[in-house]
C-alpha cells in the first residue's frame, strides 16, 4: 500500500511539473520590446590597466568596437 502512494505522488508531482513547464511556454510578448535608442551616446575612455592585454596602457572606447558586439564591465575594489 505505501509502495503504491509514493508511486501515485511521483506521479502527481511528475504531472504538475510538467503543467507548470508547458504553461509557461508562451509565445513571446511584442510589448516588451526595448525602446529605440535616441540620440548619440556619450563617447569615454578607460585606460587598460591589464598588464597581459595588447593595448596595456592606453585608452579603450566603445568606439574601437564599432558594429561589434562587446561588453563592459566597471569593477571596482579597495
């Protein structure tokens, strides 16, 4: 008799996971799409301070990456 509860919840719970899953498979909302950019954005320069990089030392901009996925990130440490 436990042998068949616990086969019975498995399955209860197997069958909820799964309605879960399919239920959250949704088509993709257009009115989330992000707004259009306007404008020109501000132009920077960080200095390379990584000593095992090819341009150590000099300045970096999003400039140099032009049409070309990249990404930044500012850390900061004490």
């Amino acid at each position: 008799m436990i042998r068949t509860r616990r086969g019975g919840l498995a399955a209860t719970l197997l069958t909820l996971t799964l309605s879960v899953l399919v239920a959250a498979c949704g088509e993709d909302d257009n009115d989330n799409a992000p707004p259009p950019v306007e404008g020109v954005v501000p132009d920077f320069s960080l200095l390379d301070v990584n000593p095992n990089s090819s341009t150590y030392n000099t300045g970096i901009s999003p400039r140099d990456y032009r049409e070309r996925i990249s990404a930044w990130y500012f850390g900061s440490s004490t």
